[in-house]
C-alpha cells in the first residue's frame, strides 16, 4: 500500500476564519463596487479596508509568536468585522445597496464572527 502524504501546513491559509474572511472580501469589493462613484473615498473606502483588516489580522496573529498575540489580532479582526457590518448598514439606510444584498453580507459576516470567537474560546487563557 502506498504511503499517502499529509499537505504542506501553511498556516493562517488553513484556518477556515481566514479562508471564509478572504471571501468575505471578495464579496465586500463586489458590492462596493455598486455604490455611488462619489463615495469612492469615503464609505467605499472605509468599508472595503474593514474588510481587508479581518484576514490580514487573522493572518498577522498567526505569524507571531504565542498565545497572547494571536489573541490581540483576532480581537482587532473582530473589531474590523463590528466596523464593516456598520458601513454595511449605513449604505442600506442610504439606499446605496438593497436589502437581499446587505443580508447576504451580513450572513457572511457573522459566520467569520463566530469562527473568529471560536478560535478565542479555544486559545490558553494566560
């Protein structure tokens, strides 16, 4: 029988809070790109660096060394997350992006949310 290989571990790729953050993103620039051009530089680009923060965060708290930090990056990851679901609601309420569209973020959001606060609950406390 041939021996089967495990994959190469790469790290932050591998946690499913990244994986589903990155795609989080995707769909953060998709319905961005909707919004009106003169809010290029204000709510388009609040919402859309809210939402690069939570993997890069996941990802940087990974890299570092003990429990502690991992901690700290993914309070801020949540943090972010907290942010972009708010520019999220504030184009709803202007009428920037419609319902369907914002519930579907939103249900995004709280997935990378709770696996977010999984992996919090799951770290040493010091």
């Amino acid at each position: 029988m041939a021996e089967q290989r495990q994959p190469v571990a790469r790290g932050y790729r591998d946690l499913i809070a990244w994986q589903k953050a990155m795609t989080l993103v995707k769909e953060t620039y998709r319905l961005t790109g909707r919004w009106p051009a003169e809010e290029r530089f204000g709510l388009t680009l609040q919402a859309r660096r809210a939402a690069v923060s939570v993997p890069a965060n996941i990802a940087e708290g990974s890299g570092r060394t003990g429990a502690r930090h991992l901690r700290n990056h993914l309070s801020i990851a949540h943090g972010s997350l907290c942010e972009l679901e708010t520019h999220v609601l504030v184009a709803r309420d202007l009428g920037f992006t419609g319902i369907p569209e914002t519930e579907a973020l939103l249900e995004c959001s709280e997935d990378v949310g709770r696996l977010i606060r999984g992996l919090l609950k799951s770290l040493p406390s010091d």
